[in-house]
C-alpha cells in the first residue's frame, strides 16, 4: 500500500507489522524525532510569516519546500502511529505488564503536541 502525498511524492509504509511489538520503543524513537523536526520546521515557516511585509521584497526567504517537509513528515507521523495503535490493541501482544500502559500513554504525548502545532489548519488542506 502506498499513499501519495499530494505533491510528487509518495510514502511506502515499511512492512514492520510483525515484529512491530519489539520496535514499538524505536517507532516512538523516530515519532519523537519527526515531532522535534515538525517544531523546527513550523517555527521556520512562523518567522518568514513574521518577516513577510506587503509591497516589500522578502528579506528572508525560506522557498517553497517547508510546507513540503511539513506534509512529509506529518504524513510519516501519522503512519507510524496508526501501525503502533493497530499493534497496541492486538489482545495477544506478549510484553512485560504496565508496558502497554507506557506505550499508550508515551503515544498520546507525542499525538498531543503534534496537534498543538496545528498543522492541518496551517499546510494540510483536507
């Protein structure tokens, strides 16, 4: 399965689902990583907001690639989450007890402040 992004580029989910219960702890490793790059890139794009002046030439001028990278990695966010939530509600899942409860709780943290950044309503037209 493939999504396109909407602009060329298009995202292949890894086949992870197997052994995801062994790397739930590196996925939200890489979820905690694309959380930090989210906050650099959505603070990039404020400050050419914020230096934007109409009739005036930018003096600073970020291109075009920032809501770019923002839909990437939201969209690589996004899957990796839903592939954590699928394994976390397997009834099976063999992990030491209090793990799941970890796991979740870590997952709405880093879901929280991903859309405390509100980049659907800033990049992400639905």
């Amino acid at each position: 399965m493939t999504t396109d992004l909407g602009y060329g580029k298009v995202y292949k989910p890894r086949r992870r689902k197997l052994f995801m219960s062994q790397n739930i702890p590196a996925a939200l490793r890489e979820m905690t990583r694309i959380v930090g790059k989210l906050k650099e890139l959505a603070e990039w794009a404020e400050l050419a907001r914020q230096e934007s002046r109409p009739g005036v030439p930018p003096s600073f001028q970020p291109g075009n690639h920032l809501a770019e990278e923002i839909r990437a990695n939201y969209g690589m966010f996004i899957a990796i989450s839903l592939e954590i939530k699928e394994v976390l509600n397997k009834p099976a899942l063999d992990v030491v007890p209090g793990q799941l409860a970890k796991w979740r709780r870590r997952l709405r943290e880093l879901d929280r402040e991903v859309n405390q950044l509100e980049l659907t309503e800033r990049f992400i037209s639905l």
